[in-house]
C-alpha cells in the first residue's frame, strides 16, 4: 500500500493547495469509520471538527494536520474524559488543557478522545468501559498500554500523530507494540495543566506517539515550554528540538543491557533485536559497551507501588467525592478495584514520604549505570506482542503476575525523569513489531533525537501497517 504522509509533509501540502485541509480532516475521519472494528476512539468530534476548519484554523506549523487526544490526562472542552472507566463516564470537559490548546493554536484539528485502559493501569488497551483496542498488523493482539488507541490510529495510517503519555512506559510500549516512533520526554517537559500530578503522580509526561522521528521534534517544540506555576521543569533546550535533531550526532558512547533487573525472563526475539540495534549503531559509528543495571529491583518496586497506590486512592476518592456517594461495585474494574483495596487504610503521609524518598535513592543508583555513556540501550518490552486478554482486568491475580513483563524495562526511567524513545527495529516470527529503547540523561531530548533522525535515515521503518 501507499505510505501515508507524515505531519510535517500534510501540513506542506495542505499550505502548498495541493490538498485542502478539509480533504485531510474527511479522509481521517473516513479511516476511523473504515476501521471502526479496531476500536481505536471512544469520543469523536468529527462534525465540530470540520467546523472548525470551515471556520478558518489558525496559521501554524501544522494547520490542518489532524490528531486525537489520549482518554487519560488531558482535556478537550465539549467531550468527556472517561480515564477508560465506568466511573468517569460522565465526566463532561468544559476548557482544553494547556497542550490541547497548544495543538489547537499550532493549527492541529482534534478528532476525538482515544482508547486507553482504566486509569492507565495496564500495559493492553482493554478497558470494560469501552472494550478493547485492536492492532492494525494483527487483530487479533494488543496494541499496548496505556496509549493504545492512539498507537493503533497512527499505525493504521488514519492520523499522523497521536497524544500519548508515559507514566511507566505508556508511550514506548505501544510504539513498540505497534511500529512507531515514541518519545517519552524528560520529567517536567510538558506541562499537564490543569491536572495537577506533581504529587499525584509525579512520574507521567506528556508526548505523542508518531511515524517519524522530525514530527516529533516539532510536536516537542510546541508543547515543552512549562507553564506559569509549574513546580516542576525540565532544563531548558540550548535550541529548538527541530534544529537539534538535523545535527549530526557525533560518536556517541552506548550501554548495552539486554536483561531484567528483577531477573525474570526477556523473550529471545526482543534481546536479539536490542544487540541487532548494537550491531548497527557500531555500523553506524558509536562505541558500544556492556552495561549491567546498578540499582535493587525489589526496593524500587515497592516504592513505586506505593506512589501508584496514592494517585489510584487520589484519583477515585476525589472522583467519589464529586459525585456525592460511595463507591459501587461496578464502578471500577476488577484489578483496579483490587489495587484500590489494597492500598486504601495502608498507606499513611510518611509512607508515601518515604516512598518518594525510595524513588530518589533508586535515581541515584540508576546515574551509576550511566557513568561514561551518552545513553543506554535496551529492548522496549520484555515480551513480545500479547493477544487480547492475556492482560484481563477481570482477572486480578493474572494481571499481577503478568502485567509487570511489559514494563520491565521501561518504569524505572520513569522513576528517574530520563527521555527516552521507542525505535521501530524489526518483527517478530508472527509478524508484529519489536522496538528497541535508548536512554538518555535529564534534558538529552535533542541528543536523543538526533540519534533516532540518523537511524531513521540509514535504516528507514514502515510508516503503517500492511
């Protein structure tokens, strides 16, 4: 099939005349409705959007370049952000977020909320409210989490880019899942007013899930200014992430760990694919060098479970308490109920303290493994692509066990604030894709872009699906 265009290059040929915007906007809209079996949104404004193009769209880098918005994190004035649960159902917007309305004044068009699993917590888009999102190259598998629905859009070639966010790999792990490019920020990159999550959850960010690396670049540019009463700020870009990421990347020093910390098992097919990706980053020029992980597995996931365990407490007692009433039974999903249990009359102000205090000791024995590199390099996920209902909600006790072979290599570099990007690299034996990940320090987006342009170039991936 024909590769579709990516954001920059539809927004050149939308200014250019050779397509008008409103031809875009109806052909997204007509792929949504082509592949409604995918399951990929659960709210459209399909006809508000169309009238915002006839009403004139503001003249920006990307006018006329539809996208959608992920159900989690972000708002769209006239749509309900329902987090992927029953609990939320109702929850009508009234204002856009802040990056929302950065998108809308860079001339983007938003079609609608996309797929996500309830409250994020679930490496598969597969929420009871809204059912599953499936993936484009299979089916009959998942698309990833939390960011699924937007992964699937862009994969099947309907939008460009997509909005995602990445609280423990939510942006890399379907990219990956899925054949895309996906960057996860540095920590305070990307404002996400007026949800406050500094102390709610402070390890999400904000980003989009993309087909090329330089649409990313640009989406970066838009929206990672902080905002006005941001407490948390990420440093600021010595220049724009567009022009860091046509520079040349110099050799660069590369860790290599192929391996878990906690020890459980990495699929065969995805360490292969990171000392492929070796392999061709020293074609390329860079050193690379074994690196093995430098902090304790089991103190950084007790910690981290119990900042998770305060924004799930946070987020439905609040919402309880906006509705006037008690929690039913039918309100949240089985494993996220049991997680709610779990952690409600357990956790106290100092364990949560102390827990905020874990995560800074484990960053600290994170920096360690980056002593003398550039960046470091591992698989994506541990595991290959999962079919549907591998990761079921309903069943709490197969989730807990299985949940955490999807964001083996991806939460810690939450914990730590790091950027980080998912790279298409290759596919497995059914044909699904295998990403490979690289690390950078606080602040590195530009070096990290500019590494993926350079891969891009020698090494170009599919744009979408067959």
């Amino acid at each position: 099939m024909n590769q579709p265009l990516d954001a920059i290059a539809t927004a050149e040929a939308i200014a250019s005349g050779e397509v008008s915007a409103r031809e875009v906007v109806e052909q997204a809209i007509a792929g949504f409705e082509k592949h409604s079996d995918l399951n990929l949104l659960v709210a459209d404004r399909f006809e508000q959007a169309l009238a915002d193009v006839d009403a004139g769209l503001p003249a920006g880098p990307l006018t006329g370049v539809p996208t959608v918005i992920k159900d989690l994190g972000m708002n769209v004035a006239g749509l309900p952000t329902t987090r992927g649960s029953r609990l939320w159902a109702s929850d009508l917007q009234t204002e856009d977020s802040a990056m929302v309305a950065r998108y809308k004044a860079a001339g983007l068009v938003i079609l609608g909320m996309s797929n996500s699993p309830e409250l994020g917590k679930n490496a598969s888009t597969e929420p009871l409210a809204h059912g599953p999102s499936r993936n484009p190259w299979a089916p009959t598998h998942s698309t990833g989490g939390s960011s699924g629905g937007a992964a699937g859009a862009v994969a099947a070639g309907i939008v460009p880019v997509a909005h995602g966010n990445d609280g423990g790999g939510s942006i890399r792990i379907p990219s990956s899942m899925c054949g895309l490019f996906g960057l996860k920020p540095s920590r305070g990159r990307v404002s996400a007013a007026p949800v406050p999550s500094v102390m709610g959850y402070p390890l999400g960010i904000n980003h989009a899930l993309t087909r090329s690396v330089r649409d990313s670049a640009l989406l970066l540019d838009i929206v990672g200014q902080p905002l006005d009463g941001d407490l948390i700020g990420a440093p600021g870009p010595e220049a724009s992430f567009v022009e860091q990421m046509g520079r040349e990347p110099g050799k660069l020093r590369i860790g290599l760990v192929t391996d878990r910390a906690d020890g459980g098992e990495v699929d065969a097919e995805c360490a292969a694919a990171a000392e492929d990706a070796a392999a061709f980053l020293t074609g390329l020029g860079h050193e690379i060098v074994p690196v093995s992980w430098t902090y304790n597995p089991e103190q950084h996931m007790g910690a981290f479970g119990v900042v998770m365990g305060v924004s799930l407490l946070s987020q439905v007692d609040s919402r309880l308490a906006e509705l006037g009433r008690e929690l039913n039974d039918d309100d949240l999903e089985p494993f996220t109920r049991m997680m709610y249990d779990h952690y409600r009359g357990t956790i106290g102000a100092v364990d949560y303290a102390n827990a905020l205090n874990g995560l800074q000791v484990t960053s600290w024995q994170v920096a360690q493994m980056f002593a003398g590199l550039d960046f470091v390099l591992t698989p994506t996920i541990a595991k290959r692509v999962p079919k549907l209902g591998v990761l079921d909600t309903s069943n709490p006790m197969a989730m807990w066990e299985r949940a955490g072979d999807y964001s083996a290599m991806t939460g810690i570099f939450n914990t730590t604030g790091q950027p980080g990007v998912s790279l298409p690299w290759t596919k497995d034996v059914d044909g699904l894709p295998i990403g490979v990940q690289v690390i950078g320090r606080l602040g590195d987006e530009g070096k990290l872009l500019s590494l993926s342009a350079q891969v891009e170039a020698a090494r170009p991936w599919p744009l979408v699906a067959p």
